[in-house]
C-alpha cells in the first residue's frame, strides 16, 4: 500500500492513521477534513503527509478511500468522489449503520468500487488528539457484502484492519444493523435517557445524585458523553432496526413496571436470573475485558 486518503480526521480517522502508519511504514497518508482546528493539530501531531479542508483530483492516486466522518457528510463526500476517476481505488468507511450508507453509495457511486466497513471500536471521545494507534488491536471489524464490491475487493479491505490487529468477519448490512441496534444502539440510547431524566430533577437532588453515583450511573454517563452529532446520525440512519427493537424494550419493561406494581417477585427473580446468564456467557467467552 503507498497511498490512501483518509476523509474525517476525529476519533476513528486519527487512530486509523496511527495505526496504518506503524504497520505500512512507506504510506503516504492523504487528509482531509472541513475542520481547520482539527487539520492543525493533526499538522502538530505528523499524522499524515498532506492536509487539505475539500476534496481535490489528488485523492485520485490513493488506492483506498477511507471515508471516517459522521453519517450525515456523507451525501456531499459521495456526491464529490463520483465526480472524480477512481477507477483504480477502493473506496470504504467506518460508519456505525450500513443499509442506509449502502442505499446512499449505491446512488451515488455507481461504477465505482465502495466496500462498506465498521469497526467495533472506539471510545466516548472525539478528534485527533484522542485517537491512538492500538485503538482496534483485538476488535472486530465488520465489512458488508454489497452490489459496489466482489470478493476480492472485500478481502484487501479486511486484510489491511487484519494487519492492524483485528479480528475480522463479513455479514450483510441487514444482520450488521439489527446486531448493532441491540448491541450498542440501544444501549447508548438508554444511557442517554437515563442520564436526561437525571439531568432533569430539581437542581438540588442533581448535586445529590452526582455525590452518591455509584459505578452503574458513572458508567451511563461516560456513555451518554459520546458525540451527539455521531449518535444522532447513527440513531437516524439506523431507524427501522432502532424502532423495532425499542418496541419490544418498551413492551418487556411494562411487564416490569406490572410485576413491581403487582409485587411479583417471582417474576422479578426469574427476569434477572436469567439475564445474570448472558453475563456469564460474555465472561467464559473472555469477552468480559477490552
Ligand atoms: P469525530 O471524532 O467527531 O471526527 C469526525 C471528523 O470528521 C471531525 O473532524 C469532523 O469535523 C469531520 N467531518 C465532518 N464532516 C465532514 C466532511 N463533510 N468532510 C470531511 N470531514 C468532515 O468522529 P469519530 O468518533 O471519529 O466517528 C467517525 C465515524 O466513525 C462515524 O461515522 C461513526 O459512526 C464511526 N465510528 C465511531 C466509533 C466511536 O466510538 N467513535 C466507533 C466505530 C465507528 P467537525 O468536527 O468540524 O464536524
């Protein structure tokens, strides 16, 4: 590999840079970005080779296209690349949700190659100066099947996030989002909500549930401090699998709130009994650990 772009320099694209640059030491890394702050202290930091704010003719040289940004630039960013000749370049993203993204490059990037991409990694941070190049060393990346990519193409994706230390499995959009709506979707959106309804108390119990947070609320509100501009696109682009799963959430804690009202303790007991399984499930499949 000697020559990639990579559009979107925050959290993901900084660390992707990082870890490219250690393991393909003769790479030049091309940047591109809308933010100037962001594109200095990528500059301070020796992330890349070139730095520029808009997409120009020079991205045709790169044989991958690493596309980092949130969801929502991504119109304007395919609407750019299908002007340009890309006829020998790999385009792919890192994006949360893919039946959207595939519905959009299938619009846009017709007769160019695009191999949609996630990696199950990443932290509440955001920007450069967060990224580290170990940050997807022993996480899943997921790439897609989709009608802009064969098998090959595929493959020389995976094997480059398969040299950066990932383990590496492919599956259709439709399974990606509806694993990732109950994985990680839902999840952010509850921590969300939970830490808005706290926010939301009269100010002198806030200060007392700040003081007395215990693990369980810590840990909702380092999520709930994820970047609002990536989640809301994510929640957005990921609606039908989003919806769906909220429904059955909905439907399964009024049958909690019943069983409180009811004073069903059997109920109560066998719920979190069974869910104290999945628990040791993740933990005798060392998955309990980053
Ligand atoms: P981030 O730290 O906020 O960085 C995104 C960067 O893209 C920012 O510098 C942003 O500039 C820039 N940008 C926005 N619109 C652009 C455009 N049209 N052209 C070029 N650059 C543009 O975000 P991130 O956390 O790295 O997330 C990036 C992507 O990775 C998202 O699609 C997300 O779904 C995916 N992802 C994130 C994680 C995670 O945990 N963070 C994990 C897996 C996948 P501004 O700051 O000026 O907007």
């Amino acid at each position: 590999m000697n020559n990639i772009t990579i559009i979107g320099i925050g959290l993901i694209g900084s660390s992707l840079a990082r870890a490219i640059r250690h393991n393909y030491s003769k790479v030049l890394i091309n940047f591109i970005d809308v933010s100037e702050d962001n594109l200095k202290k990528s500059k301070s930091l020796s992330l890349a080779d070139s730095y520029n704010t808009k997409i120009n003719s020079d991205v045709e040289k790169s044989e991958f296209i690493f596309i980092c940004t949130p969801i929502s630039a991504y119109k304007n960013i395919f609407d750019d690349l299908s002007k340009l000749n890309l006829d020998q370049t790999i385009i792919t993203d890192v994006g949360s949700s893919k039946v959207e993204v595939i519905k959009l490059a299938n619009e846009f990037l017709k007769n160019k190659v695009f191999v949609p991409g996630h990696p199950i990694a990443g932290t509440e941070k955001s920007g450069p100066e967060n990224g580290f190049k170990d940050l997807f060393k022993n996480k899943w990346f997921i790439s897609n099947t989709c009608e802009l990519c064969d098998e090959t193409h595929i493959k020389k994706v995976n094997d480059i996030w398969k040299n950066l230390g990932s383990k590496i499995e492919t599956m259709n959009s439709k399974d990606h989002d509806s694993i990732m709506a109950i994985t990680s979707h839902i999840p952010h959106l509850i921590a969300y909500n939970i830490v808005g309804t706290a926010s939301e108390l009269e100010d002198d119990i806030k200060s007392e549930v700040i003081k007395f947070s215990a693990s369980g609320f810590r840990d909702f509100t380092r999520i709930a401090s994820s970047d609002p501009t990536m989640w809301r696109d994510i929640m957005l682009s990921n609606k039908t699998e989003i919806i769906s799963l909220l429904e059955k959430f909905n439907s399964d804690l009024s049958k909690i709130l019943d069983a409180i009202k009811n004073n069903d303790g059997k109920f109560l007991f066998e719920k979190f009994k069974k869910t104290k399984e999945i628990r040791e499930k993740i933990i005798e499949a060392g998955l309990d650990k980053n």
